[in-house]
C-alpha cells in the first residue's frame, strides 16, 4: 500500500495537492489529526473489503503539539508495516502567503487564537518543522500557480512508478529570489552572458543560437564537467540512503539563458544513468 502524507503551511496548496491526488484514484482524507493516523492506517490495511491501494492524508498544524513533536516516531511505526509512505511539504514566502490569504479572503486556522496572520504563519512554521524535517519532497510554492503545482505533483508523486532517486534539474533567475526547495545550488553567474548579445537578449537557453554561443565557451564546458564530478559523487550517497527525491537547482541572474541551457545538459546527460529525471524552468513557465 501506498501512503502519501500531504503537509505544510497553510495557503501552501495542501489542498490543491490532495485533490490532485483525489483525481488520480487516492483515496484522500484532508485535516486528520495525527494521533489518529496510525489506528487509520491499520484498519485500512485490515478492513474486511479489499483495501485501498493508495492513499493520501492531510495533516496539518491544528493537530496536538505532543503528537506533532512525535511525528518521526509515528512514521517510524508505519513503516515497520512494510507500507510504501512519502511524505510531501509545501511551504511558501511570507509575504506571498499574506497575498493568498488577503486575495482570498480566507481565515489563517491558527487566527483564531487571537494572533495576527503574520505571526500566525510563523508559529506554524514551528509547529510543523518535524514534519518538514523528514519530508521526503519539500516544494516551494512561491513560485508555483495551481497548474503548476498539479503537473508537479503528477510527475513526482504520482507517475513515479519506480523505487529508486527522482532527480528534478530546476533553472532559476536569482533577480526573482532562490527556491527554497533546493537540495543543491549551482551559481551559473560568472559564465558569459548571451543577454548582452542584442541578437540573443530575446531568445532562451532552449534556442539554437544561444546553445551554440554557450557550447563554443570553454568556460562553460568546464562549469559542467566540475558539477558532474560533483554529481556523480554524490547522488549515489543520497540513493544509499534511500532518499526519494532530489533537487538540483542552477541559477544565473534572469534564469533566461545560462541556468536553462545547465539545467537542459545536465538532465540530458544524468538521464542515461538515473531513470527517474526531469527539467523544470522556473522563470520560463
């Protein structure tokens, strides 16, 4: 059986995640509290009618704070069960989750102790910080629109249908702030700039032109054999210890040019040697 525990900050998109979910044949319960989830988990496995074969759960900060701060012992109970659980964390900017809230006119649930919506948002960024700590994917959703974070949650969660390392190459303009959700950050600044180029300033790292003005750059080539040895180092540490996901973010200054065409290579050469490997550009979409 597969479990996927939806967590986060509220206004995050924890409920655009579940319903994602809900779409593809989960079978979704949102806002359970969590001392409850392991007495849910075992009569799912153990109800008399065939049981479910994927399942995800809400949980968020209104649940106790002593089954809160138990959450890895509770998740290490799980899965003595031999059940198959990820654990998903969305998280957004302050202020962008201040906008959220005031566009939609929505409550904070921990406002309703009396605290201003800022410093609600940040006691239950403490309150969930266990949760986040052994997340399996922690996505960032400042950047994301609900579209987004859908097609995210399809191609990582959901159509990943084998047991090893889900690599994700991110681009990314560092004028529009660092993602959050970053495992690893490679800064691509000090590479040659196609931008001050006037016949290259419109087009992307995804353009011919641009590829062949940065393919003739040794510079550039270096760049990418330096971040492959380091890769290639690496990555099996983090698949022996059976982590599921990793992100691998590149950033230059308008995530136009260098960072995409990074991004573009390295997820053309990893994906001859790991079998799960995408490419996402952030100030593209």
């Amino acid at each position: 059986m597969k479990l996927v525990i939806i967590s986060g900050l509220s206004g995050s998109g924890k409920t655009v995640a579940l319903h994602t979910l809900e779409d593809e044949d989960f079978y979704c319960i949102d806002n359970l509290p969590l001392g409850l989830l392991p007495d849910f988990v075992e009569r799912t496995i153990n109800r008399s009618t065939q049981p479910y074969d994927s399942m995800a759960v809400g949980i968020d900060a209104r649940s106790e704070l002593h089954d809160l701060r138990k959450f890895p012992e509770i998740i290490a109970l799980l899965r003595e069960l031999n059940i198959d659980i990820k654990i998903i964390y969305l998280q957004a900017e302050l202020t962008t989750l201040i906008k959220r809230f005031s566009d939609t006119r929505r409550r904070h649930p921990l406002t309703r102790k009396g605290l201003p919506l800022a410093e609600a948002i940040e006691v239950e960024r403490n309150l969930l910080s266990d949760i986040a700590a052994e997340s399996d994917l922690y996505v960032d959703t400042t950047y994301r629109n609900v579209h987004q974070l859908r097609s995210l949650i399809k191609e990582r969660v959901v159509r990943r249908e084998h047991n090893g390392l889900s690599v994700l190459f991110q681009s990314f303009g560092y004028k529009h702030g660092t993602p959050t959700d970053s495992d690893y950050v490679f800064d691509v600044r000090c590479l040659p700039n196609p931008y001050w180029e006037t016949q290259l300033r419109q087009l992307t790292g995804r353009d011919y032109k641009v590829i062949e003005f940065l393919q003739n750059s040794e510079e550039v080539e270096q760049m990418l054999d330096h971040i492959r040895d380091f890769l290639n180092d690496w990555i099996p540490k983090f698949e022996q210890q059976n982590r599921c996901y990793l992100t691998i973010s590149v950033g230059c200054t308008g995530g136009q040019h260098r960072s995409v065409y990074i991004a573009e290579r390295l997820c053309a050469d990893f994906a001859n040697t790991i079998e799960s490997v995408s490419v996402r550009h952030r100030e593209l979409e």
